[in-house]
C-alpha cells in the first residue's frame, strides 16, 4: 500500500503504474543530462509533466546513489542550462527500499518557449509529442513566444506538413479550426 502527498499530487503507489506519455518520463539517472533536460523543457513548452530519475523505461525502481547529491545537481543542471528560468518542484521519494526524484515541471505559461541554453532559443526547445522529445520548429517555437503553443503540429522538422491543422480555443473551453486566413498568415505549417 502506497502514500499519498496530496500537497504535489504525488501518490508512491501510482508513480510508477503509469507508462511513459505525454505528462510522464522516467529516467535511470543523471548521468546522460542532455536527455534530462529535453525532457524538462519539453514539459514546460507543452502540458507540462512529472520527470522520475532512478526508474528504468520498464518501470522497475532502481533509485539514485546519493538521493540529496542528485537532487541538488538536477536543480543546477536546470538552473544552469535552461532559459528562460524555470522552477520546477523537486522532491525525494522512498519507491520499494530505494530513494527516487520527482521533478513536477509546470506548464511554462506567458514564459514561454523555453529552451536550453547553449543551443539557443531556436535549436534548443522542445516539445512533447506522446513519450517523446521534438525539437521546434522555427514556427512553433515563435508561436509559443506569442503566447500560442495550442497547434496539434508538436512535429520534428522532418515530419512533413500537411497532416496537422491549427484549433485556436473557443469561449466553452473546445477548439475550433482556425480560418483560412488566418493559416495563410502562419505559413505553410498549418494547411489543412
């Protein structure tokens, strides 16, 4: 029987019950952080999510060697390496005898895009797409700097166009399409 922290939203019984998706990623450990911080700033340009390190992609628990020395180089690393300055929440949790961190990474609002540093505005930022990183587009990467981000084209730049459409949300909370002319002002990204 797990806990719950109801204060993060964090049960230790369900953390590991969930495959890896839109919201979620594991990660064994810190050793590879470029991967780490895709994922970060992939969650902060999308949905938002919650990164687990010391849990393999099979879900099996395997913790982190020095849970309060890895906590600390995750919060540098995100600290040193991602602009603009995103603060995530995280936290040490016990999962079967071994200590794993949580990084609960918000949805980054009106900061939005961010990326990492040393690539740039335009080659760092991700998206999330399913269980997956993607870099941005040049499009979508201005897109989510003019407060917008709600395209369903979260594609590589070696995806073709033409499958995805713009929506633009409505006042009862759907989407709807948005015009004809407003896609030709976007570009080629958002035919139909």
């Amino acid at each position: 029987i797990g806990w719950c922290d109801w204060s993060s939203d964090v049960c230790s019984s369900d953390l590991v019950a969930e495959h890896e998706g839109k919201t979620l990623d594991y990660k064994r450990d810190l050793s590879g952080p470029e991967g780490v911080l895709r994922t970060v700033v992939a969650f902060a340009n999308s949905a938002g999510g919650r990164l687990v390190i010391g849990v393999v992609d099979d879900r099996s628990v395997v913790g982190v060697d020095d849970p309060v020395t890895a906590e600390m180089r995750l919060a540098d690393l995100i600290t040193d390496s991602i602009r603009p300055q995103l603060l995530p929440t995280i936290e040490l949790i016990t999962l079967d005898g071994r200590t794993v961190l949580v990084a609960n990474v918000p949805v980054g609002g009106g900061q939005r895009p961010y990326y990492l540093k040393e690539a740039g505005r335009y080659g760092g930022a991700y998206v999330r797409l399913g269980s997956s990183n993607r870099r941005a587009t040049r499009l979508l990467t201005d897109d989510l700097a003019r407060g917008g981000g709600e395209l369903a084209d979260l594609r590589s730049a070696d995806q073709p166009a033409g499958r995805y459409r713009r929506h633009r949300p409505t006042s009862a909370g759907a989407t709807s399409p948005v015009g004809r002319s407003e896609e030709r002002r976007v570009g080629k990204e958002c035919r139909s």
